[in-house]
C-alpha cells in the first residue's frame, strides 16, 4: 500500500530531460533515406516528459516544479519564454552548456507521429539535492525510466525525504525489456506505463495479466491504453474505463504525460480511484487536440466535465 497521502497543496518535484522540441506537422507521408519531404506546419516547443506534465499538473492548480538541466546554447535558450510563460516553477533548472543542445524531431501524420532525439549530457542536475529538500515537496514525478537508471539512488532519496513518488517508464529499447526493470523501480508508488511498455516489462501480450503482474510490484499500477480507455490495478482490484470522445486528433505528442499530469492531480487532491483515472483520460483527449505536448493549457472545468460524462459510463471492475 501506500504509505501515505500528500498533501493537498503539496510541491510536486517533476524530473526527467528536457528536449527543444522541432515538430513537423502537415506531412503527406514519412520521410525516407534518400527522399525530402516537406511540412506544412512548424514549432519549435519545450518538450520531455517532466516538462510535459509539470506544465499540466500547474494548469490544473497542482504546483509543480521542474528538476531538469537546460543547455545554454541559442536553441535550449530560445526555450525559455515557454517555460517561464508555462506557469512551472524553475527553481530546480540547472543551467549548464553540456546540457544542450537536447533535441527531439517531431514529425507529425494524421495524428501519429516519428521522433529523432538527441541527449546532451547527464540526467542528473546538480540542484537535486535542494530540490530533494524543499519543505514544501511533497512527491516525486520521474518521466522516464532512464533517467532513474541514470540516477539509481533516485527513488531511494525521494522516499528519505518523506515524498510519494510515480514514474512513467516511457519507452526505451536499450532498456525496455531489461530483467530487472522492475526491481530498479523498487520504492515507486504509482507505475504508469501504456499498453506496449506493460506487455514489454511484464512480459506477456495479454494486457490484462500484465497488469495484474506488474500490480504486484507497485501500489498502483495506470496503463494507458490510447483508444482502447486506461485500466487501473490496485491488488486484487482492476478499473477499466473506456476513451472519451474526441472531435479531432491533431498531435499525440505527450498525451500520456498529460494522462498523468490528471491522474496524479486527482490522486494527490484525494479523489477516488476511479475519478483520477477518468480524469488522467479527461487530459489525454483534451491534450491530442493541440499541438505540442504541453500546447494547451488544460481547463479544470473541462476535465471535470469529461470526467463526469466517463463516470456514466458502466466501470469494468472486479477484485
């Protein structure tokens, strides 16, 4: 179990890279060895899983900060009136030029999308131990797998200084389907891989019993299953809901770091299970229908709304 809830105004420390995000969108088909293609549509956005859903935790009222690194090279820099505009606290971004540049090509096709990225430097930023410390941090977000394994005392130091930690493991093929994944992210409270990471961590295709598996692990387990809705295992208890209904799919870029961002606000506000799950949906859809994965600022009212038109709808449960 849980060892405890956070408080309801807690800090919410948000780690991982943080990419200059080049997103191509509007292209007829994807570029090939020895082809150009040309895009409709261009932006130049701050990109990564921290950031991501630091920017949506703070749209949904939940203050949270960014424990990144940011490069001090023109393209890294040009970031930076996003990320003051973003509403996320900056205390916790170390500048340092081997930070950077860190970039993500985004190529964006009816909704789907390709990416080439770059990493710059290590994960580790040099103010994690005040971040570690602030009083008023109260859990610990790691959007990624690699950079817990970049920093393998993370979780360890996260639960030393009293803080509830989640970390979405996001895909990695150097790390994906290493054996001892799971027992890495020893001390994580809430897992929240999609569906292909589930299959792959758990190791089996029924996504069902890979859920069951990994609930075995952690406290709480949210797979995020795109179209197909999200599933919830808490022990013996699964949650199943269904996607909401979205008018128009124009970046899928980050909606899963937007899942979280509305599924750890509720959490953390002490909402039901079954309200953080519809309303960590409720952000994905609304998410997909901008561009960049922090490209909307999410409206509660909306969630809320979203959320209670799920909640209608029959819940699969058993446990």
């Amino acid at each position: 179990m849980i060892s405890r809830r956070p408080k309801p105004d807690g800090l919410v420390l948000s780690t991982g890279r943080l990419y200059c995000d080049l997103v191509f969108r509007g292209l007829e088909a994807m570029p090939r060895l020895g082809e150009e293609r040309f895009a409709d549509d261009f932006a130049i956005v701050p990109g990564g899983g921290g950031f991501i859903t630091a920017a949506h935790l703070a749209g949904l009222g939940r203050p949270a900060a960014l424990l990144a690194r940011l490069g001090e090279d023109p393209l890294s820099q040009s970031l930076l009136p996003a990320l003051e505009h973003s509403g996320v606290e900056l205390a916790f971004l170390e500048r340092a030029a081997d930070a950077g540049p860190q970039l993500t090509v985004a190529m964006i096709k009816d909704g789907e999308r390709a990416f080439l990225s770059r990493r710059a430097g290590p994960a580790r930023p040099a103010t994690l131990p005040a971040a570690l410390g602030d009083v008023r941090a109260d859990h610990l977000h790691i959007a990624e797998f690699a950079t817990l394994a970049e920093i393998p005392h993370l979780v360890t130091d996260a639960r030393h200084h009293g803080l509830s930690v989640s970390l979405d493991p996001s895909w990695d093929d150097a790390l994906i389907h290493s054996p001892d994944l799971v027992a890495r992210c020893n001390g994580v409270d809430i897992f929240l891989p999609n569906a292909s990471e589930a299959r792959a961590i758990a190791g089996c295709a029924d996504l069902d019993t890979a859920g069951q598996r990994l609930a075995q692990h952690f406290s709480l387990v949210v797979i995020k299953d795109g179209g197909d809705g999200a599933r919830l295992y808490q022990g013996d208890e699964t949650i199943v809901l269904p996607a909401a209904p979205c008018p128009a799919v124009l970046d899928t870029t980050g909606a899963g770091d937007a899942f979280n961002a509305g599924l750890l606000a509720a959490w953390l506000a002490g909402r039901s299970p079954e309200r953080a799950l519809a309303e960590g949906i409720a952000c994905g859809t609304l998410s997909v229908q901008s561009i960049g994965g922090a490209g909307c600022r999410l409206d509660p009212r909306q969630v809320a709304g979203i959320a209670d038109q799920l909640l209608e709808t029959p819940l699969r449960r058993h446990g």
